[in-house]
C-alpha cells in the first residue's frame, strides 16, 4: 500500500492518505506498465492468490483475482503520465 501526504490549506493540516495499490510502479498514473504485474495475479473466481507479491492486487480485498479485481483496476486506469484519479485514493 503506497500514501501521499496531502495539505489542507483550510485547516493547515497534513493528512496521509493511503493510495490503492494499482499504481505498481509508484509513478503515480496508472497505466500498461501496471496491468502487466497486475495481470499476472488474475487467478479467477475463488481461486487464492498463490504468490505473496500478489498481495498489492487484491483490490476488492478477497482472496481471489476476478472479474471484481479487473474493473476495479480499470476504474483507476488513467494512461500514461496521467496522475491517477482521486476516487483511487481512499
Ligand atoms: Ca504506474
Ligand atoms: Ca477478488
């Protein structure tokens, strides 16, 4: 789980917001580069995730790499160089 520190000018304090873990490659967009990593955790349906560096793509929080994981992933996708979308910041 990758977090930014973000500055609320209106209170004059600091928060740290945790990001999900789709950007793999810490760029802060979302893109390709990060399906690739992602993609090889898809095990479907009520398949467990084997490989522990799969931790970061379980993006609905189960134990499996689905359908649910895919659009979730795809709601974050922003393309190259393109800073990942607010709503992907929780
Ligand atoms: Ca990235
Ligand atoms: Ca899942």
């Amino acid at each position: 789980m990758k977090a930014v520190v973000v500055y609320d000018f209106s209170t004059g304090l600091s928060h740290v917001l945790e990001m999900l873990s789709v950007d793999f490659d810490g760029h802060e967009a979302v893109d390709g580069e990060d399906f690739n990593p992602f993609n090889s955790c898809i095990t479907g349906p009520d398949l467990p995730w084997e490989d522990p560096l799969c931790a970061d793509a379980r993006l609905d929080g189960d134990l499996d790499g689905d359908q649910s994981d895919v659009g979730l992933f795809h709601q974050c996708l922003s393309g190259p160089g393109i800073s990942v979308a607010p709503g992907c910041i929780h």
